[in-house]
C-alpha cells in the first residue's frame, strides 16, 4: 500500500465510505460501491470494513490498495 496519506477534507459531521470511493474516483458510479467492497480489502483505522454505509470521521483513516486516506475537517 502507498505510504503517503491523502488527506480528505470534509466540511460536513461525517463522509460515508462509499462516498469516499467515488470522491477519490477509485469507483464512478455508486452501483460499483457493494461488489468493490466486496472483492477489495478495505481498512478503517486498521480494522477490516467493508460496510459502504460506515461513517468516517475527522480522524479516521482508510486505507486500501490505491493509497491511504485521512479525515480531515
């Protein structure tokens, strides 16, 4: 996995997971969100998660196989 982290500005409380995928165009449509979950390993905060609904926080970090993202306000 890439070692530098890509911050993502958010300006709302929270961003969903699978708001994220199409945000950072790892997916383009949000049909693709279940069967990307589903076939890529996803790690929030280092725990495995593959719930597209998972809300992510200032703070929180994703990371999978096209990079490592943060949280940020």
């Amino acid at each position: 996995m890439n070692a530098e982290i890509k911050k993502i500005v958010i300006t709302s409380e929270y961003i969903t997971l699978g708001q994220l995928l199409k945000f950072t165009h790892i997916i383009s449509l949000g049909s693709q969100e279940k069967s990307y979950l589903a076939s890529h390993q996803v790690l929030v905060n280092g725990v495995a998660d593959n719930r597209r609904g998972r809300k992510l926080y200032p703070g929180d970090k994703v990371s999978l196989e096209q990079g490592s993202f943060e949280i940020v306000k």
